[in-house]
C-alpha cells in the first residue's frame, strides 16, 4: 500500500456531485496527486445523489479508500485521502445550497452520467418533459430534486451571499459537457429566477472537460485485495486500469488545482480530444457491451478474447477514426492501438451489463453522430449499423440462449413499447424506434440507407444469432474496400 501523501489539515475547495467509482479513481486521483505536488486547499467534499450507504462508509473511515491500480504485473494499491467529507443528498438539499454558497468551494465537478442532466440532448436544452425537471419547475420552493434545479439554487444562494463566482465542471461522457450544462442552467434560471442568468454569464464558468479511465464496478475481488493489504475491509475501495487521461478546457472563474502536475492537460479547445474518445473508446465499448450482453459473456476482456468479435471492434475503430477531423495534435491510430491493448488487459473485469445501460442516452453521440457524417459523406457504416442492430436485439430483454437482460435505460418503457407495437418485421423495429421520443437520433434511423441496413443486420441477429451478424458485418467492410476508392478515404 502506497501511503497518502496529503497532510491531515488541507482545506476544502471542491464539492463534488456524484460519488461513484469513476470520480474516485479519476477526478479524485488527480487531484490527489496534484495537491501533493503544489499544495493548495482542494480537498474534496463528495456527495451522493441518491444511496447515503457509500457516504456512511467513506464517513465512518475519514474519507480514505483504496485506489487499485490493476496493472500487468499485479496490483498497485493507493491510499486515497483527497476526500474530506462525503454525504448523501436525498434529505439534504438545503445543505447542498450552503455548501455551494460558501466562498471557501471554488469549484463544483459533475459525475452523474448521461441521463442525469435532464437534457435534450437532441436540442442541447433542458428536457421539460423529463419528469424530475418538470418537478422543480412546477415547485419551486420544494426540495429540489434534479441536478440542474440543485445548482441553480445553489448559484443564486452564492450570488445573493456576495460571494465571488463558481467554476462548474462536467466530468460526464457528453459532447462539449460543459457548454450543455451552461445551457441548462440558464434555461432552468431563466424560468425560476430570471435576474441569475445575468450573474452567472458574468461571473460561472463552465469549462469543457475529457474524461478517459476505465474502471469497473467494485466486486468481491476487489475488496478482497484491500481487505488483505489493510486488514480490515474497505467497503470504498475501487479498482481502476492503469492509464488515466483529463483534458480541461482552460477557462476558471477563479482558482483551481494544479492538475497540470497530476498529468491532465488544460488546452484551450477540448472538442477535438472529446470526439476522439467518445467514438473511439466510448462507441466501441457500447459495440463490445451489446454484443457481449447477447453472447453471454460477461466482460470486455472476454469480449477482446474472441478472434472475430475484436476484428468488429478494430474496423468500427477504423470507421470512427475516418469520422474524426484533421488535428495534428490527435494520433487516432496510436490511441485506437493504446485501447485494444487496454480492452485485453485481462486485469480489468469491465462488465458489458454495466456498459449497456442507458443505452438511449449513450447512442447519439457514441454511435449516431458518427454514422450520420459517414452517410453525408457516402462512406462504409457496417460498424456503426452493427453496433445499433447489436443495441435494438439486446432491448428485447434476451440473450442468445435465453436468458433475460435486464434493460436499465430511462426510456425503457418507451422503447420497449415501440418494439412491441412494431411486431417482428426489422425495418418496422427501426422505423419505430425512430419515434421514440427523447431519442436525440439526429434523423440517422429515417435515413433509408442506414435503417435498411440496420435492419438486415437485425434479421442475421434473429435469424442466425451474433457471430454470423458480426462476419456479415466485417464482411461489407471487405466488400467496400475492395469498391474502387474504398471506405477509408470518406
């Protein structure tokens, strides 16, 4: 066990929102490491937006976990320090807005996932349809309950305490996530407050963020491994792979750590890092968890392990880098070599279920965006309709043999309807998913080409089952490079 590095009397600077595995072995990690090199008051105060039993257990050991790095070679163990305080946000909204409104918390990060913003994410506006929001906006003086209605009162408590502004940062796997969340806010204060929208645009910041660590859900495993090194269980530990990458886009309202000494790159345009990791890693991981999930395989290693399914993830890479503009400061094929290499390590146990959730919330940016400029373009997009073929068959709620898949998706009961009212005909299933509402497609399942597509991969799926899907889609890929000008050019 490699020891904290931290004194026991740092301040306070960060609140952070979303205590899960991935701002533990992420943002946390970082921090960490930066404060332990430059100093500073920034230690970490973590809320949990739903279940208080990881705050209790973080409470009860002082903040401190295990960080498990899952190297080759054996496991790496960190004791972690950077969290001061944790506590649950259910019961607690009025703390949440005095925490937000003391000038000692300069920075407010984001873990939530996709689905947790209450976003349009077709329109990039705040989802008035969305239950939640459409809560606080009806009840304004309530307890808030979405994460947009909690920073706004949060913001207007700091603006009417005088205190100075707030930088709040996304760390969530969405396009330009901090600009959306400046868009929600502002679309929320507009309706409850319209004189915040002015004070924040003046004095908040919402930088756009990278995030890039894959790290599994924590499992018997893994708590075996802290229990043995610390003697006593550690119900916060988690494990995490190796590599670690945060790219932060250069705009604070005030102060901030020194992440830049924790490895993190502060640049002044993050778009071009975010696009190549949501289609590379994100879109491929959402390619290896459908097809896994319907092969019964549990994680992406196992996934990895299979000769054919790796080829279908090589050529979606392939097909996704080909989506990505020019940037002499991006080596797609270097970080597409780097994933393969962190897909296989047989270290990690990234399970496909955990990856598969919230699928409709996942696709339009991992899968649809890209499938939409490679129509534009009249490129190949046999990666990309695998990919949605292998999506549609796991929301029918089965394995190949079987087994049931439980489909966690805050549109589940929407989707599950469209297919059910379409019946058996493939072209129908796409075509009816197509009206699902909150499903930010961009028009990629009405274009006739790639839902005609999809849904002759879709007849393979039920016809045939994973694997001959799979080689009839690596097999259009041969077929358009063998096409006078090939596919890899558009």
């Amino acid at each position: 066990m490699i020891p904290s590095p931290l004194r026991d009397d740092i301040g306070t600077g960060i609140l952070h929102l979303g205590l899960g595995a991935f701002h533990r072995a992420h943002q946390a990690a970082y921090t960490q490491d930066a404060v332990a090199g430059a100093g500073g008051d920034w230690g970490i105060e973590a809320v949990s937006m739903r279940n208080p039993a990881l705050a209790d257990a973080l409470t009860a050991q002082g903040g401190r976990y295990t960080l498990i790095e899952r190297h080759a070679e054996g496991p790496r163990l960190l004791d972690m320090s950077i969290i001061r305080r944790a506590w649950a946000l259910p019961g607690n909204a009025a703390r949440l807005v005095a925490r937000m409104a003391d000038p000692s918390i300069r920075i407010v990060t984001i873990t939530v996932t996709e689905k947790g913003y209450g976003a349009d994410l077709a329109a990039r506006r705040l989802n008035r349809a969305d239950a939640v929001v459409a809560h606080d906006l009806a009840n304004r003086a309530a307890p808030r309950q979405s994460l947009v209605g909690h920073l706004v009162a949060g913001l207007a408590a700091r603006r009417d305490a005088g205190a100075r502004g707030l930088t709040v940062m996304s760390c969530d796997n969405l396009p330009e996530n901090g600009t959306l969340l400046a868009c929600l806010i502002r679309d929320f204060a507009a309706e409850v407050d319209p004189g915040l929208v002015d004070w924040i645009e003046r004095h908040c910041r919402f930088p756009d963020s990278m995030v890039d660590r894959i790290t599994p859900a924590a499992n018997e495993a893994t708590f075996a491994i802290a229990e043995a090194a610390l003697g006593r269980p550690d119900p916060g530990a988690i494990e995490t792979e190796p590599f670690r990458k945060w790219v932060i886009e250069d705009n604070f309202a005030g102060p901030r750590p020194e992440w830049e000494m924790a490895g993190a790159q502060l640049v002044r345009d993050v778009a071009p890092f975010e696009m190549m990791k949501l289609r590379l890693l994100n879109g491929s991981h959402s390619l290896i968890a459908y097809l896994g999930a319907l092969r019964g395989l549990p994680a992406v290693r196992d996934v990895m392990a299979n000769a054919e399914l790796g080829a279908a993830v090589r050529v979606f890479m392939r097909h996704a880098a080909a989506t990505l503009p020019p940037n002499r400061g991006l080596d797609a094929a270097a970080y597409a070599a780097a994933l393969i290499a962190r897909f296989e390590n047989r270290a990690i146990q990234h399970r496909c279920l955990q990856i598969a959730a919230d699928g409709s919330q996942k696709m339009p940016q991992r899968i649809f965006a890209p499938a939409r400029e490679r129509l534009e373009t009249g490129g190949d997009i046999s990666a990309f309709a695998l990919a949605t073929a292998a999506w549609i068959r796991f929301l029918h709620g089965q394995d190949e043999t079987g087994a049931r898949l439980d489909i966690k998706d805050p549109l589940a009961d929407h989707l599950r309807r469209a297919l059910q009212d379409a019946g058996s005909k493939p072209l129908a299933r796409v075509a009816a998913l197509a009206l699902v509402p909150g499903l930010a497609h961009g028009g990629v399942l009405d274009n006739r080409r790639f839902a005609e597509r999809v849904a002759a991969l879709l007849e393979v799926f039920d016809g045939d089952g994973t694997m001959a899907a799979v080689r009839a889609a690596i097999q259009d890929d041969a077929d358009a490079n063998r096409r006078p000008g090939g596919s890899r050019g558009h």
